[in-house]
C-alpha cells in the first residue's frame, strides 16, 4: 500500500516490501508520526550522531534523512523498504547509514530514537549494544503503540540506560523519556543463549543450540519445532535442502546431522536468525557444506535447483497477522524446486496450509498430526 505520512519535515509517500498494492498495511503508524511530531515540537537538536532502532519501515529514517541517521534493524525487508523509501524521495545512497543488529554501532550516539520492537530480548541486547556510545547529554526518546509498551519496557530503559518516564497517549501512540546516566552499572549481556536440546528428537536430539536475541523461543526449543524435528523427511544422496526461515537453524542442523553430503542453505529475513543457525550449526560440528543468507525467502535461489524445502512459515509480519508470508514463501518453495522436488510445511492446524498447498503445487499430503499441529508434504510435478 502506497500512503502518504504528513510529518514536520514534509509528506512522505511509503510503502512495505516487497510491495503489494492488494496490501492495506500502512508503512507507519501513530507512533512514527508521535515521535517525529514530539522531535519538532521541542527542537531536538539534530546535527549531531542520530540512531534510529527498530524503524519498521523506514518511515523515521526517511523523515529525518537530511539529518543523515543510522538506522539499525534486525529485518531485511525493513532494509529493503528504507532503500525503496529513501530513493523515492531522492536521498542520495548513503545519506542514511543502514546497520543491521549484529554489525557494530557507532561509537558515539547523540539522539538515539528506538521503536520499541515487539521482542523484549532484542530491545535489552540493543540497548546493552549501544550503551557504550550514550553519554549524558544523549536525547533518548523510544516510541510505540500503547499495546507495545509495558513495564518491563521501561524497566529495561532504566537499568540499562538510566531514569525512564513515559508521555500521555496520543492515537493509542506513547513516548518514553529515558535520562542517560553514564555513572549506571550495567547488566552483562545474557546473549546470545545457549542451551541443549532434549533427547528423542532424532538426529538433533542433546545437540547445542545457539540463539540470539530476538529469535522465536530463543531460551527453549517450541513444540511446534519439535513436533518437526520428530517427522523430518529421511533420505540421502547429497540433496540440496532449504531451511526456509531458518530460525536457529535447528532443523536444517538436523538434516545435515542425518545426512552429512546434503548441502543445507539456511534463509531468513532476520539477521539475528541467520547468525543464530550459523553458530548452531558450527557448535555442533557439522561435517557438510552450508550456506547461511539473510534474504527474502527464496528469492535468488535458482529455479529447479532445489530437492527439498523445510518451512514452518510465521503468521504476522512486524505486529500483523497475515497470511501473506507463508503465501509468498511456499510460491518461492515451488519456483525453487526441481520436478520431484518436496516442500514440507509445519503449521498450526487451524491454518489450513493444506488447502494453500494443493492451490500451488496441484496435491497436498498429510505426513503426521497431533491435536496441535500438522506437518505437509507437497511435491512439485
């Protein structure tokens, strides 16, 4: 959806990636527009090191992009929508510095803007991150929709960075006012989180898991996956395997455990995901090949040159629930797939992947099922 966000420094045409013009969701909201309203309002001066954490879309980026900020964001697409954004509006390239979570932040920030990410691990390892280059004279301002912002939110702005107050509401929209105290002493990171997965799983089963913060489940392995990992497909001679939407990589871990010749390519859109699965993979001694990318699904991957993708597709996209993302990532599964080729899909049973599946690929199997959850199988004719 192409909209239009009036802001103190003019009107900004947005739009989401990838585009879709039957997409009604808006690339910003409320608090973009309170944040951007709250700076102006009070003269924020803006002519020194500007961070911008968590921007959904690039919305604050590209309002503020004469300032030349740096965003940092966890998201690909949200990487790929800033650029869309800022080459509407004629920003030159590198006007705005793009940082993902796991690049290393500036060494001095002077206005640090953080949209609170719905992820309360992400946020404490962002701030931790980027305490260092706070100094008391940092304007710390976080935003976000009321729903997003809790007492554990300003709780971790204050021990992390320093006193913390919150603004009225205004459009279900808040502000949070955080005091940097530079004489505070800092929480040590608890991440990335290791732990060991239970036995009775297969091949992964008591193998080393690697998170980041961030990552779905990031202190325990989810029962979905487990269900996955207890009815993975068996098989050898080499394939090429996808882990679409690799997470931690757990599952593609596992195929490479039970097949050591498989070459397991390990996709998310998430830059915290595709370091989690690379540290998985590599804690646990994986004699095969591997390639690790941060992306939008399967985009890139040559079509047919692809025996088999794992998928357990998420159902919201940055706070929305949408069906989209599954959508989009079993259409790139077919595309990628060689004639024979499966796509195994994990989902909740309510979602009726089934019935998505028989529209792609013409057929649709069920592999196993419990009260919960049902494992698919397509196979590309």
């Amino acid at each position: 959806m192409n909209d239009r966000m009036t802001t103190p420094w003019g009107e900004l045409a947005l739009t989401r990636f990838p585009e879709n013009p039957r997409d009604r969701l808006r690339a910003w909201d409320a608090s973009d527009e309170y944040l951007l309203r709250y700076l102006a309002q009070e003269g924020i001066p803006l002519s020194g090191t500007v961070v911008v954490v968590g921007d959904r879309w690039g919305a604050l980026v590209t309002a503020l992009a004469e300032h030349r900020p740096a965003q940092i964001t966890d998201s690909h697409l949200t990487q790929e929508a800033t650029r869309a954004n800022l080459a509407r509006h004629g920003v030159e390239p590198g006007a705005v510095r793009l940082l993902t979570t796991q690049d290393p932040p500036p060494g001095r920030v002077d206005v640090l803007l953080v949209r609170v990410p719905k992820s309360l691990a992400l946020l404490e390892d962002q701030l931790l991150r980027l305490a260092p280059a706070v100094h008391a004279g940092t304007v710390v301002v976080g935003t976000g929709m009321v729903k997003e912002i809790h007492t554990s939110t300003l709780r971790l702005f204050e021990r992390i960075l320093g006193p913390t107050r919150t603004s009225l509401a205004e459009k279900k929209a808040r502000l949070i006012f955080c005091t940097p105290d530079p004489a505070l002493e800092r929480p040590a990171s608890p991440w990335p989180y290791v732990y060991t997965l239970p036995e009775g799983i297969g091949p992964a089963s008591g193998r080393t898991v690697v998170n980041h913060a961030g990552v779905f489940c990031a202190d325990r392995l989810d029962i979905g996956t487990r269900f996955f990992l207890e009815h993975l497909p068996s098989g050898g001679g080499g394939r090429r395997v996808v882990d679409l939407g690799c997470g931690n990589g757990v599952v593609g871990t596992a195929v490479a455990l039970a097949d050591p010749a498989a070459e397991v390519l390990f996709v998310d859109e998430s830059f915290q995901a595709v370091a989690s699965a690379e540290a998985t993979y590599k804690a646990n001694g994986v004699p095969g090949h591997a390639e690790f990318r941060v992306g939008d699904g399967l985009a890139g991957v040559p079509s047919g040159s692809v025996d088999l993708v794992l998928n357990n597709p998420p159902f919201h996209s940055h706070q929305a629930t949408t069906d989209a993302t599954a959508w989009r990532m079993s259409s790139g599964a077919r595309r990628a797939l060689r004639p024979g080729g499966e796509l195994w899909v994990i989902g909740n049973r309510h979602l009726g992947y089934h019935v998505k599946l028989r529209k792609l690929f013409g057929n649709s199997r069920l592999v196993a099922s419990d009260p919960k959850f049902v494992v698919l199988k397509a196979v590309k004719r």
